[in-house]
C-alpha cells in the first residue's frame, strides 16, 4: 500500500459501509481511503470463487441489457435496504458504460446510484482470476469520479493475483463459472 493511503480489513470495511448506508456483506475483505482530506472515496474490496470467467463475450457486452439486469434487482435490493431500516434506492443510470480491457483482464463499468437524499457512484473494477473475481468498487460522488478514477487505477496497478491464480493460468479441469462477462 502506497503512502497516502489507509487500509482496514474486513470488519472496518464492513463498518465503513454500514455507516454509508448499505446492508451487512459477509464477503468484504477490505477497504482502502485517501488520507488527502481534497479525496472523499472508498475502494472496497472482495472476492467471489465463482470459478474462472470467460471472456467468450466480451465483444457482445450490452450496456442497455445489464443496465435492464440492474433495474430489474432494484425492489429486491429495495427490499432488504428496508429491513435494514435505509433509504431505498430511487433509481440508477451509467455512470461509466460496461467496458472490457483484455490486456488486465478487468472488466468495468459504473453506476450512479439515486436515492431521495442525493446521488452516489459505484465504479465496479472486476479483476478476473483463474479462480474467481476480485471485485474493486469505488464509492464516490458523481462530481468526483472523473479524478478519482485515474488515483484507483494507478493502486490497482499494484493488484496481482498470486503466482498460479492468475487468468491467463487457467487450466482444463478448473472450476469455470456459470455465466460469462455479460
């Protein structure tokens, strides 16, 4: 981790959630902040072992398709924020259309998200693993997100999945996931 930078794991990621507003995630990891008080995001961390995904389809990614993915989880998404006692989500639009970048194996795209007391945006990196998918979500603001973006990126150049776990090591017989990018 570069200077700069603050690291919690996986409890402190949960609790900095929460007081953002968003359900318990069994499945965060970690989180990382600026300490540059002119920087105000988040870049959460965690990984699902769905198995390597393939990229078959990486030239047939619909952006209105997931958009509609998206839109149609929202009552349910809905449903459990109100258990929770949050604010439901009003609605949501591309902040970053879904894009592919084959030379990292990344796969990214950007939703601004709408509630009742203002807007927020969560840029999904994820960076796919023989194994699994380690998701890097950036919490921002909409009016932010165009100078953050270059800061995740630069720190996510420092991301490497271990020796025998990257993409390009998949093997025949290894646990291929059920659905591909799209």
């Amino acid at each position: 981790m570069p200077e700069g930078y603050q690291f919690v794991g996986a409890a402190g990621a949960q609790k900095l959630l929460e007081l953002y507003g968003n359900p318990p995630d069994s499945s965060i990891l970690a989180a990382v902040t600026p300490e540059a008080e002119d920087q105000d995001w988040t870049l959460i961390f965690s990984f699902d072992d769905i198995g390597y995904v393939k990229d078959d389809d990486k030239e047939s990614l619909d952006a209105d398709e997931i958009m509609q993915s998206f839109l149609d989880g929202m009552p349910y998404q809905n449903e459990q924020r109100r258990e929770y006692g949050m604010e439901e989500v009003a609605g949501m639009e591309w902040a970053v259309e879904p894009f592919y970048n084959e030379q990292t194996n990344n796969l990214t795209w950007g939703l601004k998200i709408d509630f009742p007391s203002g807007s927020t945006v969560n840029y999904d990196i994820r960076l796919l693993g023989r194994r699994g998918v380690m998701q890097a979500t950036l919490l921002d603001s909409p009016e932010t997100l165009s100078q953050s973006i270059p800061v995740v990126d630069e720190l996510l150049e420092g991301f490497a999945f271990t020796e025998g776990n990257r993409y390009g090591e998949w093997r025949s017989g290894d646990k291929v996931a059920q659905y591909g990018l799209a």
